[in-house]
C-alpha cells in the first residue's frame, strides 16, 4: 500500500488496540509518513487528534535496523509507550510488513510478533517483550492515597506501593477491592503535585477481579490508569510494568500468563495479555500483547501556515472529487 505523498494530502491511520471488537481498547492515531515534520508540527498533530497518543511513522535508509517511529500525548513526547507500539507495529502488519516488526523508538529497539490470524478472526494479535524492569522507590502509602484523593484503607494493606520502569515509569498502585477501583477519580493537581518530587510519572491502579466481574470477562486483574485529567482505556507499557511488580512480590507466579482488563468503566473495554519471569531474584522475559483492529483512514489537508509553512495542501477540485460533490 503506497503513502500518500504531503502535496496530496497527509495520510494517518486508526486503529484499536488491546481491542477485542471494534470501538473497543485504545484508539491509537498513525500518521504513516512523516517525513519533513517537526517535533512542533508532530505535537500540533497530536493535539489536534486528541487521543492518548499518536505516532509518527519516519521512513529511512536504515530501515533493517528497525523502523524509526515518535510517540506523542497531547502534551509531550514519549520514550515509549504499549499501546502505541503494538499498534504501529500492527498496521505495519496489516501493510504486509512481516509478522516479526522491530520499532526504534526513542527508548530503544522494540520488536513485535504477530500469530497468523485464523480465519474470521478479527484485527491481528501480537507480542511485544518490553525491557527487563527496573524497580524503583517504595512509596509512602499514606501520602499515595493522599494523592489519590483516597482513604489509606483502600489500598492494599499487604503490599507495596512502587515505582517500576520497562521504558517509562509508573507508581503500581494496588487497591483492596473492586468498589475501590471503581470509585477511583484521581484529582489531577494533587497526583501531579507529588509525582512531579518522585521517579515516577503517572499512577496505575489494579486489583483482583472478584465475584461476577471475574466470572463474565475471564481477566484476572482490573487496571485503571488516569492521567492529563482524562482516562487511559489500555496502557500496555503499565502493565508490563504490572506484571514485573505481581511476579516480583509473588502474586502472580513466574511465567504465568495473566490478563488485565482496563476502560470498562469509560466503556471502552480493553484486555491485555501479560507474563514475567524470575531468575535468580531477579524479573526478566516481560512480555505483553494483545489484539490490534484496524478501524479508519483519513487524510489531513493544510493550508500553508507559520506552523506549516510547507503546508500539506488537497486543491480544492482533489478535495470535491474525494468527496463525490460538485459533479
């Protein structure tokens, strides 16, 4: 499938990762060549998309190596990320790019395996192993649920709180409870206060699936992540460093297969597939994955501008033609 060159409009991609079905997991925005963009222009980019992250795909001469793609949020760019990394690795797929990806990111290489789809089965799934954790600060419980806006009673009473990175680094915050973590509404100046003075950048909050919750979706943990005053429906990256944190104080045992389920409660239900291994005290082979859906294609048109002065221009009788009007 041939890129749609900038002078004739600038092509991006939507796909649903950690998605079971389409309209579910967490949307991810691919602008599949962007080549000539700056990092301003990338961050307008991903502003004006809106979601969690979006990626930039940049072709280049070194392509065996892996190829070269940028993450952003709508505020700043990423040395990494899960979702987006699965996702771009996915769509590449689907282009017909190999079931063995590798992605340079900012972080590092990252390679991503994709299994031969069954028939009828819906989107691709792949796997991607994150780097081998690196366990950070115990936290103080109490000015943890202080930053939550929880009571210390909510919190897991028989575990640590604890900052863990596979790439990019989050507090592991395991709750006591289902209600809990259905209730959770992090207030945004109060977690950004205390994360700004810790080696952590965001929260992730997770507990055991219990009763009919567990029953109806077969995950074994509930995971919620909420960050830049919104919700992430699936944050791959956290749940590498999950799993890390599970395997390390013995909740989860070495090598077990283990699904997270995340965005039920903003209704865009996600699973993530995760394993950890421990040798010799230490966690290794952090593997995560899950299934991409491909949902969308567009095109951006842009007048030239000061913060586009190359613009990425459809002429007008391009633009009516694609929408069939005028004749």
């Amino acid at each position: 499938m041939a890129v749609m060159a900038k002078e004739d409009g600038l092509e991006y991609a939507r796909v649903d990762v950690f998605a079971e079905g389409p309209l579910e997991g967490n949307s991810l925005a691919i602008f599949t060549d962007a080549t000539g963009l700056t990092t301003a222009q990338m961050q307008a980019l991903a502003r004006e998309m809106n979601l969690a992250e979006t990626t930039f795909v940049l072709p280049d001469d070194t392509a065996e190596l892996g190829v070269r793609v940028r993450i952003f949020t709508v505020q700043e760019e990423l040395p990494f990320a899960g979702h987006p990394t699965l996702g771009t690795a996915a769509w590449l797929n689907l282009l017909g790019a190999g079931s063995e990806i590798t992605l340079r990111l900012n972080s590092g290489p990252i390679t991503v395996r994709f299994a031969t789809p069954r028939e009828g089965e819906a989107g691709v799934f792949g796997t991607m192993q994150q780097r081998d954790p690196t366990f950070g600060t115990i936290h103080s419980r109490e000015e943890v649920a202080g930053a939550l806006g929880m009571a210390l009673e909510d919190l897991d009473p028989d575990l640590p709180v604890q900052t863990v990175s596979t790439g990019l680094p989050f507090c592991i915050v395991p709750l006591r409870s289902m209600e809990a973590i259905g209730r959770l509404s992090i207030p945004p100046a109060a977690s950004q206060a205390y994360l700004a003075k810790t080696d952590a950048k965001f929260f992730y909050c997770t507990t055991r699936t219990a009763g009919r919750a567990a029953a109806a979706s077969g995950a074994d943990f509930r995971s919620r992540m909420q960050f830049y005053n919104g919700e992430d429906p699936a944050t791959g990256s956290a749940s590498g460093c999950a799993i890390s944190y599970l395997v390390k104080h013995g909740v989860v045992p070495s090598g077990q297969a283990t699904v997270f389920e995340q965005g039920v409660e903003i209704l865009r239900p996600s699973r993530i597939h995760a394993s950890a291994v421990e040798q010799d005290g230490e966690v290794t082979q952090v593997f995560v994955g899950g299934r991409t859906i491909a949902v969308a294609t567009g095109r951006f048109f842009q007048r030239e501008t000061e913060s586009f002065p190359q613009g990425f221009v459809i002429k007008p009788q391009q633009l009516r033609t694609r929408i069939k009007i005028g004749g």
